[in-house]
C-alpha cells in the first residue's frame, strides 16, 4: 500500500489523504493506469526492463551455440576418423575372409605316382598330390613318363574334389628269368655270376642271353629269349648220380604268386608247371605287393604234375564318385556311390563307374590286404 501524502491543488495547506491503491500494470484489468513520463525525464534515459532481458539472453544464447559449434566440429572429425578406420578393416577384412573362406581342396592321382602336377602353369609337386586352392577354375597339367594330362578342374570353397589320371604306360623293355635246377647250382648270365639255383632274375633286358648253370664238366650252358614285361623260364637237367625222378608243380591262381621250396625260390604261377624233384615238398606262395602269404604241403609223383589251386581272400574297397555313379567291379554290378568296406579279392580289378549325364569312367585298382583301397573319381572331368 502506498502511503505518500498528496496535497490536492485547489486545497492549499490542506492536510494531506491518504493516497488510494497503487497504479498497476496497464495490461491488467482494475489496475489505473500511471501518467506517462515526460519526455524529458531522466527516467526515460534507461532502456525498458524487458529489452535488457531479452539482450541478456541473446548473449547467452550466442555463447551456447559458439560452443555447440565447437563441439559439433569435433564430433564430426570423430566420424570421419571412425569412418576412415571402417573403410581400412572393410578392404583388409574381405581379403582376409575371402583367403580363409574362398578355398577349396583338390587331390590328384595318377594310375602310375611320380608324376609332375602343373596349376596354373606353376609345379606343385608330384602325384599323389592333394593341395589347398583358391575358389575358382584352374588349369592343371599332368607330366607322366608317357605322355601328358590337361585338366580344367572347378574349385568349389569348402569342398573337396579327387581327380584320377590314367597315364599311358610305358613300354616295358625288360623281363624275368627264372631259372630251377639242384639247389646252389651257380647261375652265369651272359658272362656275369647271378646267384645260385633255383633264383628268378628281375629286369632282364628282353631279347636273347646265354644262361650257365653249375660248374666245371657238370655245367649246362643254354640260349633263352626274355620276353619285353613277361617271364623266361629254364629248366636244368638234374644229375644222374642223384637218382631222383624228375616231377613237377603247377600253381594255379589268381594273382601272381612266387614259389618257395624250403626256404629257395623255385619258381612262380605264371608259368605252367615249375620242375621239382619227386616226393613230399612244402611250398611257401608269396606276394609281398598284396601282403599275401600261404603254406601248402604237396606230394609229387615221379614224372608227373601236381596242381596248387589257391583262392586268394579278400580285401577292402572304398568308392565314392561326384555327382554320383552306379560302381561295377570286373562288370559286376555292386551299388551306388559311395560304397564302403566292400569285400574285393586281392588283386588287380578293374573299376567301371556309370553316369547317364555324363560318359562313363574306368579305373584300375589294386586291392591288398595292407589296408582298404580307396577310389574317387569326379566324373565332371
């Protein structure tokens, strides 16, 4: 409550009233309005209280965004750095994945090992060959003694493919020689000791040679021709003063086998009957190849020929063939890839796998009793 005097201007020296309530604000409704300041009022020097608020506010708004700036600069140069960094692991990160990831697995054989392999026109090592290569296709060359494979072979990442190679064979240019006679008998070929009787020599140059056997005037000199990869056989006469009949053994199987008679080699079943003298004998049959070895006792008349049959047992074979094929084995149907611990005799067999999208395939395997055989073929290629 304002309590000033007013002193009225017609009652001069009258005692002052009591004011009334105090001007309000103009805009408030009830409230008088105040007289307006002259305009040469000191008052009306000072700027209104609303405008230096508002300047008040300005300048603290201004602060605020010149520090807002600031720190949006520095945000921004924190995403170019991060954005930088992002781009650097993204172009070293696929390579890395791509190496890991982007491999596949391609093994190579061949009928004969030893042969050179080729990817891409670099070597990499000799059959058999399993190596680790970048999805995609590749060349690969085959360089055997007799000739030389070319392959477009797919890699698919993470898989793994066999390619078997058949190679030409070469040539064979040597033969065997076995040679029976009354044991330790020394053997002479073409003027160079050879052992003693009986012996079967390995890697004879095919064509014709001249064979001694036994010493001084018991000697027997004889001419025999070695065929190219097959097997020459000579006979000695035995002694008169042994007074022992002549006989002979037959060894009928089906793989190649060679024959012992107390502990000497006395021959091998490829050829038709091996000379023996007459009585009791036991052979040993052996393939060290096939890891095959069997006792027989036979008993040989005087002049006459005793047959060995043999029934060789069995071994383990192990197919399987991209896409698929249907597996015959010596032209016997035996299932559908893959096929597992099938029953094979030991032995050479030939493997034929059929397709009808693609051309039939044959391989040859050799199954022992060394371990199972394993065959994968891609028929793709």
């Amino acid at each position: 409550m304002d309590t000033r005097a007013v002193t009225p201007p017609d009652r001069p020296g009258a005692p002052p009233e009591p004011a009334g309530p105090s001007a309000g604000p103009a805009d408030v409704a009830g409230w008088p309005l105040a007289p307006d300041l002259a305009m040469d009022d000191p008052l009306s020097e000072f700027a209104n209280e609303s405008d230096v608020v508002r300047r008040v506010r300005g300048v603290k708004t201004s602060s605020r965004a010149r520090v807002a700036a600031k720190w949006a600069i520095v945000a921004a140069a924190a995403v170019v750095i991060v954005a930088l960094g992002l781009a650097a692991a993204w172009r070293w990160w696929p390579a890395r994945a791509t190496a890991s990831a982007g491999m596949g697995t391609v093994a190579i054989e061949t009928s004969r090992p030893g042969a050179t392999v080729l990817v891409d026109g670099r070597e990499r090592g000799a059959t058999p060959l399993t190596l680790s290569l970048q999805a995609g296709t590749h060349t690969v060359t085959v360089n055997g003694p007799t000739g030389r494979r070319e392959l477009s072979v797919t890699v698919v990442a993470g898989t793994q493919i066999v390619h078997h190679v058949e190679l030409a064979d070469a040539a064979p240019t040597t033969g065997r020689l076995q040679i029976s006679g009354p044991a330790g008998a020394p053997i002479v070929l073409d003027g160079t000791a050879r052992g003693v009787t009986p012996a079967e020599l390995t890697d004879v140059p095919a064509g014709e040679h001249t064979v001694t056997i036994g010493e001084g005037a018991a000697a027997v000199t004889q001419r025999v021709a070695v065929p190219a990869g097959g097997v020459a056989m000579v006979l000695v006469p035995l002694r008169q003063a042994d007074r022992q009949a002549p006989a002979w053994i037959s060894v009928v199987a089906p793989i190649e086998l060679q024959v012992f008679d107390g502990g000497a080699l006395i021959g091998n079943s490829t050829t038709s009957r091996i000379l023996v003298l007459a009585g009791r004998h036991t052979i040993n049959l052996v393939n060290a190849e096939l890891k095959y070895q069997e006792a027989r006792t036979v008993d040989v008349e005087a002049g006459r020929v005793a047959t060995v049959r043999v029934e060789v047992p069995n071994g383990v074979l192990h197919v399987n063939a991209v896409p698929w094929a249907e597996v015959f084995v010596d032209g016997q149907r035996v299932g559908e890839t893959p096929i597992a611990n099938l029953a094979v005799p030991i032995g050479a067999h030939e493997i034929t796998l059929r397709n009808p999208k693609f051309p039939e395939q044959k391989r040859s395997v050799v199954i022992s009793l060394a371990g199972p055989t394993r065959l994968g073929v891609d028929l793709r290629q």
